[in-house]
C-alpha cells in the first residue's frame, strides 16, 4: 500500500486510496483503521520533528487524524491520502507550534558538559549521534525541515514533495540544498569535537 500511496499521477489518487476513502465515508471503522495503520509512522515522523516533544507530538497526532476522520467526505481524491493527510499534519503542527512553542533545549543540557560525559560504548555513541541530529534538525526552519523529513526519513522522490508540499520541484531541490548546508554547519563543529 505504501508505494500505491506515494505513486500518484496526474489524475489523481490511487484506486486503493479512493477505496479506502469511499470506506471509511460509509462508516466501516476497518477502512479507516487501514488509512490509520497504512500512513501513522509516517505522519508521526513529521510530527516528531515539527514539534519536537513526543508528547505534544501524540497528541498532534490524534488531533490529526480525528480531524482526517471529520474531513473525508471532502476528500475528493485530487491527491493520494497520503498527501492529503500530509497537508492536514502540516497545518495542525503550525497551530500547535502556535498555540504553545515547544522549547528547545541546548545541547549541554541534554548532553552536559564535556567533562560530565564519560566515556560511552558504541551503542551509546549511536544514541548521543541521533539525538545531536534530530536536535540540530529541529532548528532548521519549517521548510527546510519538511523537506529533509519528506526526502531522508520518507523517501520520497523530488517529484513527489513537489506534489505533496504544493511546490515546484526546483524549489523542493532549493530548500533541500539549503537545510542541507544549514544543517552541515551546525553539525561540522561537533564533528570536529568527536
């Protein structure tokens, strides 16, 4: 299902996704629960990285999704559900964002001074990498971070950001080319300090 939903074309969205909607309009709660299981890890994905606290993201995601419910039977099927429920994520993470900015922590409080940090074993080192990326990927603007979450955690291809996010390719290729530099910026002084 997961390649069905990415591989939409211009007439729109995919049978499979018209079925689901169709569905889950009639009531039948396994239709919905499919659209929810085939596109949750996905959606949770830029949710983490929008709002950045797990537990606000929860419950960004089931706001999202209820508000998916609400919403489909204005689903017209212009677009694959997946870039439907995209859309309805990205505007819901902004109201979020709004409503109560989740505030980022510097690095030394979540790693703490370099004195503090013993000596970590490779799992260890992993996890501090990971939780350096995501921290350093949570600053970049809102833009840049769809893009890189859309092309690096996602997979999609440059054809279908564009799609999804509303835009052309060349400027999906721009803002991917700028939070990439951005990002290797404030990640070179770190590499240099490991």
């Amino acid at each position: 299902m997961k390649a069905e939903a990415v591989c939409e074309g211009i007439a729109g969205a995919p049978a499979r996704d018209l079925q689901i909607a169709a569905a889950a309009r009639r009531g039948e709660t396994a239709a919905f629960r499919e659209l929810y299981d085939a596109y949750r890890d996905r959606i949770w994905s830029l949710v983490l990285y929008s709002v950045g606290d797990p537990l606000q993201a929860q419950d960004v995601l089931q706001t999202i999704f209820l508000k998916a419910y609400r919403g489909l039977p204005g689903f017209r099927g212009e677009s694959g559900l997946f870039t439907w429920l995209y859309r309805i994520a990205r505007n819901e993470c902004r109201n979020s964002l709004r409503r109560r900015p989740a505030p980022h922590m510097s690095l030394d409080a979540i790693l703490g001074s370099r004195d503090e940090i013993e000596p970590a074993g490779a799992a260890d080192a992993a996890e501090t990498s990971r939780l350096l990326l995501r921290d350093a990927v949570s600053r970049l603007p809102a833009k840049m971070r769809e893009v890189l979450v859309l092309r690096y955690v996602e997979g999609l291809s440059y054809d279908e950001i564009s799609r999804t996010l509303g835009c052309a390719p060349g400027t999906v290729a721009s803002r991917l080319n700028r939070a990439l530099a951005e990002l290797g910026d404030r990640l070179r002084p770190l590499r240099r300090a490991l």
